[in-house]
C-alpha cells in the first residue's frame, strides 16, 4: 500500500493514509474483460442429438462361449468355460477344438462367415483386475475368435453399471 506525503499548513510533512485504489480498479477491470470473453465461449456449444439408452436383451446363439473371469483367493485368475474352471492352456486348447468343431460342422473353411461364427462372451466380477479380464481375451483371440463381447448387467435405477 503505498503512501503520499503531503504538506501541511505548518511546514510539516504528513504522511497521507488514503488508499490508492489504481491497481484495485485495473484488476476489477481486468477481470471484467476476461469474463466478457469467455463467457459466450461457454454457453456455445455445437447441437447434438443423443441417443436413447433402452435395454435390450441379448439373443445368444447356443454355439456362443460364455466365459466367467474372477480374481481368486490370492489375486489368482479364475477363467470358466461355463461351470468348467480352466488355466489358460485348457482355455486356448478347449477354444481352438470348439471353433475348429464348428468350421467342420458348417462345411469346411469355405463356408465360414462372420455371421455363421461363434462369439465369445465375458462375464466379469466388478473386482476382477484387468490383467485377467484382458488374459482371457488374448486366449479366446489366440484360439481364432474375431467375436469377443462383454456381459453387463443392467442397473435397476437405469442405466448400466460399469
């Protein structure tokens, strides 16, 4: 806060106690223009029409794989094909006759489609790590499915839980 020193009618110097309000007017003023620009900034924005969230149950064909993907006791990866419990090396051996059984049955590897394929579908614990969640992908890739889906439960309050 600076001070003026004035002269007083008897030859003395005074010191002045005024408040010098300069740099309080040229922050006010500063912050004025700032916000007189940005605000039209903020309030525009480009028009959007978002989607509509319904739940929609999945049909799943039976020759779809369900997997189950949890972290054990000791923060060991558990993998089920159905109620089967699995290591990766049964996974990916199981996966590969499956998908391998299916390219037969179909006709041979001229007849096979996308659509005439199996997907894999993954069913994951909200606490399972993603290193597991992510080991049984790389398997069920390895064993040849280009089809890989996760199973989400729909949250009764709307909406998905994630």
């Amino acid at each position: 806060m600076a001070m003026q020193v004035g002269e007083s009618g008897d030859g003395e110097d005074t010191p002045m106690s005024d408040i010098n309000t300069t740099p309080l007017v040229d922050v006010m003023l500063v912050m004025l223009i700032i916000f007189l620009i940005t605000v039209p900034v903020v309030l525009q924005s480009v028009p959007v029409r978002l989607p509509k969230v319904e739940y929609e149950p999945t049909v799943t064909k039976p020759e779809n794989v369900n997997l189950t993907v949890r972290a054990g006791p000791g923060g060991q990866c558990e993998v089920y094909w159905n109620l089967t419990r699995m290591n990766s090396q049964q996974l990916l051996q199981r996966a590969a006759d499956e998908l391998q059984a299916r390219v037969t049955a179909l006709g041979g590897p001229a007849a096979v489609t996308e659509e005439n394929m199996p997907e894999a579908h993954i069913r994951a614990d909200v606490a399972t790590p993603y290193r597991c969640v992510g080991g049984a992908i790389f398997t069920m890739q390895r064993a040849g499915y280009a089809r890989i889906g996760f199973i989400s439960q729909p949250d009764p309050h709307g909406g998905y839980r994630f």
